[in-house]
C-alpha cells in the first residue's frame, strides 16, 4: 500500500483551550458536576454530557431552562471555588509541556472558559507555562459555543480569523471555533464526534513546524 500523507494545517496563530486540551481536569469537573447534579435533582450523566467547553452559568441555562439566570449566575461562582479549591488530579495532557515549548516562541494564545483564578490554579497543578495572551471568563460576554472568546484572542494576537488555527476538544469549543471561521485542531477523545479539521489524541501527536515567513505547519503524526 503506498504511504499515506500525513494530515497538516498552515496557519499563522494558534488560540488554545484549556481543559481536556492542555489540561486534563476531567477528575475534578466530574466529582464538583456530580454534587452540583444531586443537589438540583438532575441525573449527572446527562448533567456530564453537557458541561465540557461551557462556562458554568450556560451549563446550567441548559440544564435549568426555566431559572432565572441570576440563580445560575450565584451558583457558577460556587462552582468555580469548588473547582479552584479541587486540584486533586490535575494534570497535563500527554505531550502538552513538550507543546508549549515548541510554541513559547510563536503567537499563541489562551482562550479558556475558566476565569483567570481557575485558569491559573489548573495550570499552575499541570506545570504548564501560562501564556501571556489570555481570554477567560472575565473577558467575554457570552460563553463557548459563542465565539466571541476566539474572536478576542485573535484580535489581542493582531490576526485575522481565518489565519489563526483553533485547539479544542469538546462540541461547544468546536462550534465555537468554527463560528469564528477558524479552523479546529480536535484534542483527546470528546473532540473526535464533532468532526474537527484534524484531530489527534493527544498532543505527542502533533508537530510544530515554524517557518521564516512567520507560518505555522502543523503535522499530525500517524
């Protein structure tokens, strides 16, 4: 059989999510998720399937449409001290330190729906260099699959849309991306449904290949 070639991506800026993309918290979402699911009444498989990628508060106007959006509000800022509170494994996802020294270099940033707290204190329990560019919950109006997130970190990066390269792993995150008319990079097992550009496993998958005219080559690696 001939070789086949592998599947790359040129772009000229990277924006990344954080959870279940550069860190894996997936512990710690479920065990604060499940509390939060059984003091509402709610079965916390279904509670589960809808979290990943969103802020708590959109999480919860899904889960609750009829709720005043204030109750929602008071109870995400519980749940982002429950989860700034629970490091317990936190931990990066294989080939992310590797990762983030390919591109300390390159223009990156953070897009995360995590606030800055959260974000700090998951990637600080990863030991992953915390990129100077960054769009948390503070900086948006509206939450992933929103793509106002992405649109700002472009913006801070000085780069269209179109040349800036999106790294996500769940559904919301993805529709984010595209929305913003970006291309996405599927991270991880979540990300493989939702039909990404490309995807890989994890990121000992991928190679960062920068070039003198100031692109960006991703490869993934078969």
């Amino acid at each position: 059989m001939p070789a086949t070639t592998p599947a790359t991506l040129t772009t000229r800026a990277l924006l990344l999510d954080m959870d279940g993309t550069l860190v894996n918290s997936d512990a710690v979402v479920e065990r604060c998720w499940r509390r939060w699911a059984d003091r509402q009444g709610l079965d916390a498989g279904e509670v589960l399937r809808v979290v990943h990628g969103r802020q708590g508060f959109a999480t919860m106007a899904v889960l609750l449409p009829d709720r005043p959006m204030e109750e929602n509000y008071a109870d995400n800022r519980v749940m982002l001290a429950e989860e700034t509170a629970d490091l317990d494994g936190v931990a990066p996802v294989p080939g992310a330190p590797a990762f983030m020294a390919a591109i300390a270099d390159l223009p990156h940033a953070l897009v995360t729906s995590a606030d800055e707290a959260l974000a700090q204190a998951r990637m600080g329990a990863a030991a992953l260099r915390m990129p100077e560019t960054r769009i948390t919950a503070e900086s948006v109006g509206a939450s992933k699959p929103d793509p106002e997130g992405f649109l700002k970190g472009a913006a801070a990066l000085g780069f269209d849309p179109a040349d800036c390269v999106v790294f996500e792993d769940s559904e919301a995150g993805i529709q984010a991306g595209r929305a913003a008319g970006m291309r996405v990079v599927g991270v991880g097992p979540r990300a493989a449904a939702f039909a990404p550009d490309v995807h890989v496993a994890d990121l000992t998958r991928l190679r960062v290949e920068p070039a003198t005219d100031g692109s960006i080559t991703l490869t993934v690696l078969t």
